[in-house]
C-alpha cells in the first residue's frame, strides 16, 4: 500500500534530526515507545488535540513504503488505525518538510494539498 504518513514537530528537533541523521522521538514518542504519526485525514485532529496554538511546528511527510518493516497500522482514537514507527525516523526519508503556520485563530495551516 503506497501512502503518505506526516510526523509534526518542532523545527528546532527537525533540524537536529536532520544533523544526526535520524529523529529519535518527542518526549511522548519516547514514553509510548514509537514515534506517531498521522495519516492526511487525521492531521487536522492530531493538530488540534496535541499541537494546538503551538508555532514553529513543520509537518514531515514520508512514504509509507519507505518505511518498512518498522511502520505499524494500530488502533489509537475511537479504534481508527494510526501509523506508528518502531525506531528512529532516518531523516533522509523525508519526502517534505513544510511550515504549519497558525492563522488567526490559532489553528494551523495545512498545505493546500492537505487542507
């Protein structure tokens, strides 16, 4: 199954991501002992119930075939299946990283192609 999977974090962890070579997890990935991420329909809650008026976040995209082995499809909210990687994120993976600027209202603003 070819699909995107998106990891939010701060630009300041990316770019020590990107200078070690691999993201080894936020304080939540370490405790939960893989590193969440989100599918494109479920970034918009993933943003609002763990990110929210947060600023300087960059959303990393990967596909999900680069991924491996590693990648696991498990039930998280409401038993909806999340991608959740078992390891360090090799940065090179990384098909994009973007800014999530917040607007106005303190939301964050997805890519075109996300929203």
């Amino acid at each position: 199954m070819r699909r995107t999977v998106h990891k939010v974090c701060p630009q300041g962890d990316w770019s020590a991501a990107q200078k070690n070579g691999t993201f080894a997890g936020s304080p939540d990935d370490l405790r939960d002992g893989y590193i969440h991420l989100s599918t494109a329909h479920q970034l918009p809650a993933t943003l609002a119930k763990h990110f929210s008026g947060q600023g300087d976040l960059v959303l990393i995209s990967f596909s999900s075939d680069s991924l491996g082995d590693a990648l696991r499809w498990e039930p998280s909210r409401g038993g909806e299946l999340f991608p959740h990687y078992y390891g360090a994120l090799p940065a090179a993976l990384a098909r994009s990283v973007v800014a999530l600027p917040l607007a106005a209202d303190g939301r964050h603003v997805l890519p075109e192609e996300l929203a």
